[in-house]
C-alpha cells in the first residue's frame, strides 16, 4: 500500500491535467486491458503454486515501475494526455491485480473465524502503508521531483514481495497448511463462476454500485482540480491530501467500530452499514450542492468530503467485511472468481459511470443532480450488500460462541 500510494497522487495529477471528460477514455482502455488479463492470470492461478504465482506477478510490476521513469522525465515533452493513458491504465492494473492477490492470498490462509478477528488489522496495517505513501510523497514530491518517486514506490513493493514470500512459506510448514499445489481448473473459470455462484452475482453488483458511488465522486473531484490547479506538483499535492485525510478515516474505522462490527454482528454488516453511510451522504449533496466551506481556516470543498468518506468506509469497513467472506468460498473462487470481480468487473463499472457523469454534465446536469442520481444507486447497493452478506451458497461461518445468535437482517 505504500507503494502504490506514493505513485497513486502521480496518477491522479494527470487526470486532474485533463479533466473528467478525458475519464472515459481512461476507464475504457483500463477495462480492455483487464478483460486480456483476465484470462492470462487464471492460466498462472491454475499452473502455477502460489509462491511463484506471488514472485511472477510482484515481480512484473516492479520491472514496469522502474521503466516509467524515463516516461516521466519526459512528461512536458509526451504530453499528460498521452502519458495519461499508459500510466493510469497500468497503475489501475497494478494496484486491482496486486490488492486482489494479496488478499486472496489472505483469503486462502485464514479461515472464517479468524478472518472476522485479524484482518481488520491486516487491512489497518494496509492503512499504515496508505498514510505513509502520502507522506512520502508530500515530502519528496517538491524536492526530488515526480519521476524519482517511481524508484521509492519500487523498493516499497520489493519489501512487500519479500514479505508474501516469507509469509507463504511459513503457513506452508504449519500442520494442514496448503500452497505447494497449483489450483488447476480452467483459465475462464473467474468469468464463469460469476454466472454460477449466486455469492460472486451479489459481489459483481456490489461492486458496480460502490464504484458508481466512488468514481461519481472522483470525476467530480478531477473537474475540480482541473479548475483550480495549473501545474503538476500542485495537483500531486491537492490529491495526496485527499489520500491522507480518506486513510485516517479508514484507519480510525479499523481501530475501533469494524472489528466489533465484524466479530460481534458478522461480517455481512460490514457491507451494508457502509451503503447506507453513503446514502445518507449523497441525499445530503443532494440537497445541498457543491461549494466549499470554512475549515479551520482552509476553504474544504463538499465535493472532496464525499470523496473521503466514501473511500473511508470502503477501505476501513467494507473491505475487510468482503474479503472475510471470501473465506467462505472454494480456493478457486478466492482466487479466480475474486480477481474477475475486482478487476474487469470494477473496470466496467469505471468505464460506465464515467460515460454517463460526461453525458449528463453535457445535458446541464450538476452536482446536485448527479447526487440524487448517486442517492437511487446507494438505496439499491444497500439491498445487495444484504443479502451478498448472507447468500445461500456461502459455507457456515465458523464463529465463536458469543456470536452463533447473530441472524441475518430482515
């Protein structure tokens, strides 16, 4: 998470240059790219043990960080619109393929029980790696420049390589461990559990949802940077902050209301409180609008107060609720279906959300609009997150004592 955070606001400083009528471009190359991986990565799920599957796939994104600092030494020269395209292609690559494995990774070294208790700290620790990234980055940035950024995200992503390795040996060695094996079965078996498993259908919906909710916020956001900052590092600067205040939020979340949620009330919880945060929220903008107001003596605009805490929730409550599901499903699924559905799945949501903020900002559609638009998609993400949390194909939850009272919501 460090990683990617320091090259996240590099990213997003290029949309920013652009604006939201550029996204759908970005989003429509992202979802090509992830429906040609789709298929090459359940072939290396399938053929490949896990610890080469880990070292292959780290490993590739590390050798491309390293390539694109050239690229942007000559970003003036390349134009943000064309570096745009190839840097927010491969860091959206990077990032869905790289949290997806590591947290089907999780998935397959948990079981449920312990999931519910450890990996809202696991995710908190991610939240560590997040506040760190942005820090990082706002120190360096306006010393060293953009491109060398790359070299520091590079080294952070080697040490968490090095880590999985250590990690996956050693749960290896443990009585019943599992991993020497290859999964086996067939490289489209991602995309066809999603029309099989009524579990993976609810997540698939889910995560449109959400992502509309998210990138609605987000297009917002870039049209707003677009407006108010001229140059690159002042973008990087603007979007490292929005970072640092959504990772703060995830990691008060994580210390204190998800693992009680998680543990005491089950992990599907965690999927609905976060929809109906987000429906209160955007009926609120709704009513409201843009501008910005008075912040301790900042001027904060409403526009990136949605987007915090929206991706606070995500990050420091549904998240973890989604992955300790995941522990109740075959290893194949973990790993295949999971990756399907937080990749192509959230790609094609990108790609769809930001075609209609463009064709809506075009028919004199506002904020206000768009919210009351966001506020319909919130009301239907919360009838899904229920019953995803509770979908009859998931096994038992192993749960301790104190909890086997918990039922599912009426």
């Amino acid at each position: 998470m460090t990683s990617y955070y320091i090259i996240r606001p590099v990213r997003d400083q290029l949309s920013g240059a652009v604006g939201s009528q550029s996204l759908p471009l970005f989003y429509g190359a992202v979802f090509v790219v992830m429906l040609l991986l789709t298929p090459l990565f359940g072939m290396l799920v399938a053929r490949f043990r896990r610890r080469p599957l880990l070292a292959w796939s780290y490993g590739f994104f590390i050798v491309c960080l390293l390539a694109f600092v050239p690229a942007f030494m000559a970003q003036e020269r390349i134009g943000a619109r064309e570096l745009g395209v190839l840097f927010f292609v491969w860091v959206s690559v990077f990032n869905l393929f790289v949290v997806s494995l590591f947290w089907s990774f999780m998935a397959d070294i948990f079981s449920s029980g312990q999931a519910r208790r450890v990996f809202s700290l696991i995710a908190l620790g991610g939240m560590g790696g997040a506040l760190f990234g942005p820090l990082v980055t706002k120190l360096l940035v306006r010393t060293i420049g953009v491109a060398p950024l790359l070299l520091v995200s590079a080294l952070a992503l080697s040490l968490s390589l090095a880590l999985l390795l250590r990690l996956s040996t050693n749960h290896e060695r443990q009585p019943g461990g599992h991993g020497d094996e290859a999964i086996g079965g067939s490289l489209w078996a991602g995309i066809r559990e999603l029309w099989s498993r009524p579990f993976l259908r609810y997540m698939a919906l889910l995560m449109l949802f959400g992502d509309g909710i998210g990138t609605l916020a987000y297009a917002l956001v870039a049209d707003y940077a677009k407006a108010h900052f001229a140059d690159a590092v002042s973008r990087t600067a603007f979007y490292n902050d929005l970072d640092l205040a959504t990772n703060l939020l995830g990691a008060v979340l994580q210390l204190s209301v998800t693992p009680w949620l998680l543990v005491r009330c089950g992990a599907g919880w965690g999927l609905v409180v976060p929809s109906l945060v987000n429906l209160a929220l955007l009926a609120g903008v709704a009513l409201i609008g843009g501008g910005s107001f008075a912040f301790f003596g900042y001027s904060v605009p409403l526009l990136a107060v949605m987007q915090v805490i929206t991706r606070g929730f995500a990050y420091g409550m549904t998240k973890p609720a989604v992955d300790a599901l995941y522990t109740r499903v075959p290893r194949e699924t973990r790993y295949k279906g999971k990756n399907f559905v937080e990749t192509a799945v959230w790609r094609f949501g990108d790609l769809v959300v930001t075609s209609a903020v463009s064709g809506l900002r075009l028919l004199g559609w506002g904020v206000a609009g768009l919210a009351l638009a966001g506020t319909g998609v919130a009301a239907l993400a919360t009838v899904v997150a229920r019953r995803a949390g509770w979908s009859p194909d998931l096994t038992p939850d192993d749960r301790a004592p104190a909890d086997k009272d918990t039922q599912a919501p009426v």
